[in-house]
C-alpha cells in the first residue's frame, strides 16, 4: 500500500489530452475514459476534456486507479470545483468522503438523484470502487437529460410548470425492500437527525449545458399541489420514463474503478445483490448551485440549510 503510494506521487506526470480517449458505453449514457491517471496533477487541458466528456455523457468511468487514496481523490475532485463536506447528515468516512461499505442491503438500492433535499445540488459525485465483491453489487446510472427529451409533448407542458419537495425525510417504505433497510453504517435517526425540504423545480435548466433536465428520485416527497396519491400516480409516470432500461447504462465494477457523474443530469441505483461479500465504495462531492427552472425560478428552501455541507463556514482551509 505505502509502496503504491510513494510510486504514484513520485512519478504522476500530467497526461497530455493526446493520450487520452473517450469511448461510449451506452447510446444515451454512459463512456470510458482511457488513458489517464487521475491525480491532482493534470493538465488544465486534461481536466477539461474530462469535464466535457462528463458533461456530455453524464457518467464516465476510469479503470485501473489503484494508486488512488482518499487524499488523491480529494485532490483530482477538487480540479472539478469546491467539494462539499461528506454528507449534510452522515458521518461514515472523514469530514470530505462518505464511506459507503455494505455486506449486504444498502441505502442506494433505489432510483435517486445525490442529495437534492438540500438547495445546492451536488454538480459532480466521485466514486471510487474500494473493495468490490467478486459478482453483483453493480450500478446503474439514468440520463435525466434525454428522459425529458423523449417526453411527450403534453407531458413536457405538465412537466415545465411543475415543483417538487424534496427531503432527506422522504417515504423509505415506498422506495426499499424490509429486508434493505437494514444498513449497518447509518441509521434513518442519523440520516434525518437535521431536517432538510427544498422546493425544486421537476424541469431544471442545467447551469452548464443549457440541457432541460428532470429533477426527481427518491428524495421527492410530494408535488406542490397535489394529494400524496395522485403524487405518487405522477413520481411513478415520470420515474419510469427515467429509469427505461434504453435510457440507462450499467456498470459492473473492478477493483480500482472510478465513476464520476453529473449529479445534475442523472440518477443511479446500486443493486444489492451480492450476498454477504465485502462492497465499499468511497465518495467525493463537488459543489452545484441552486436549481433554475425554466421560468427562472430558483429552489427554495423551506427547511434546514446547508451552508455548513457547502462549507460557507469556513471551518477548514
Ligand atoms: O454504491 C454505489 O454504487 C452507489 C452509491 C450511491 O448512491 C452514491 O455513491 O451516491
Ligand atoms: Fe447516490
């Protein structure tokens, strides 16, 4: 372990975009990135041939970083923009990563979006694979972008005019099976133990691309102006058109993988189907800004605030 890190710090060198290539997984999400060593050494040029392939396939991933720790993660996640601290709620890792180690049902095994019963968003998530069972544990990445695309017309009109709340409060019987809610690292007392709802536009115009996306995933608790049943008639409609499988990439993780998605424009779901085997995954979080909507509208809060999670309090560097 020491041995692999002196290495890596020793003879990082910049990788020239030149060396570097992008290739598509899936036809509306999803690519790999080849050719880099991650580390917070690279080019500028580098970076944003990364960033733009993120942006433009909305999850990439990178195989073969062993030579990453959480400290060289945390290096390469800030040449994306300010990180946020681990989580606004869970402390499983260190104060910037958010340790998510299971041996058997976990959290993420349901259609979600990072943390949007805050205000900012999270732009960017950074997955490092850090112990990765020998079958099962993938995860499934959606293109929020394209499913507002391929909207029907008079779905779009509904659609465009319409908020949701979001809360880390939000229905866990609707989303998981008894037997998942069962997660060693955190209990639902420390996931809520602060109260978070923010009013969210459902068509968010994203801040980089121009791109309408759908705001959505299992922290939506309910749509403003409708009953908890129709809610619940409209979150199905729309999720399914999310999570089509054709609008979907999967990836089957190896020791060492990285996944990066553009948290604005996508869900996931971590399927929990590898037994009692060892999984943990180590996250980094890059900052995202409030959600416009189509009409220019910004997110409002209407519980709890996140100013500490975006580290306005200056409590480190
Ligand atoms: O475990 C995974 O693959 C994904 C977990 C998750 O939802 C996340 O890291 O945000
Ligand atoms: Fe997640």
């Amino acid at each position: 372990m020491t041995i692999q890190i002196e290495r890596t710090s020793s003879t990082t060198t910049p990788t020239s975009p030149a060396g570097l290539s992008v290739h598509k997984v899936g036809g509306r999400v999803g690519a790999r990135i080849e050719g880099v060593q991650l580390s917070g050494d690279l080019s500028e040029d580098t970076v944003a041939v990364i960033r733009d392939a993120i942006l433009k396939h909305k999850v990439v991933f990178f195989g073969d970083q062993h030579h990453l720790d959480d400290e060289t993660q945390i290096a390469f996640g800030e040449r994306l923009g300010p990180l946020t601290t681990a989580h606004p709620t869970v402390n499983t890792g260190s104060s910037r990563v958010l340790s998510l180690k299971a041996t058997k049902g976990m959290a993420a095994n349901s259609w979600h979006t990072d943390v949007t019963f805050v205000d900012r968003v999270p732009a960017f998530s950074i997955l490092r694979g850090a112990t990765i069972p020998e079958y099962g544990g993938n995860t499934v990445w959606a293109n929020t972008a394209t499913a507002y695309e391929a909207l029907p017309e008079s779905l779009k009109a509904l659609v465009d005019g319409l908020w949701a709340v979001h809360s880390n409060d939000y229905d866990y019987a609707n989303s998981f099976d008894t037997e998942d809610q069962n997660n060693p690292q955190y209990t639902r007392e420390e996931f809520t133990r602060v109260l978070y709802k923010t009013e969210h536009p459902v068509v968010r115009v994203h801040p980089e691309t121009s791109e309408r996306t759908l705001v959505l995933g299992h922290f939506v608790q309910k749509f403003v102006g409708f009953n908890p049943k129709e809610s619940a008639i409209l979150f199905n409609l729309l999720q399914d058109r999310v999570t089509k499988l054709e609008n979907t990439v999967r990836w089957h993780w190896r020791q060492g993988d990285v996944a990066i998605w553009d948290n604005r424009a996508t869900q996931h779901y971590a399927v929990a189907d590898f037994d009692t085997q060892l999984r943990e995954v180590r996250r980094i979080t890059v900052q995202g800004d409030v959600p416009v909507s189509i009409d220019g509208r910004r997110s409002r809060v209407l519980e709890g605030s996140a100013d500490v999670y975006n580290r306005l309090d200056e409590l480190i560097r």
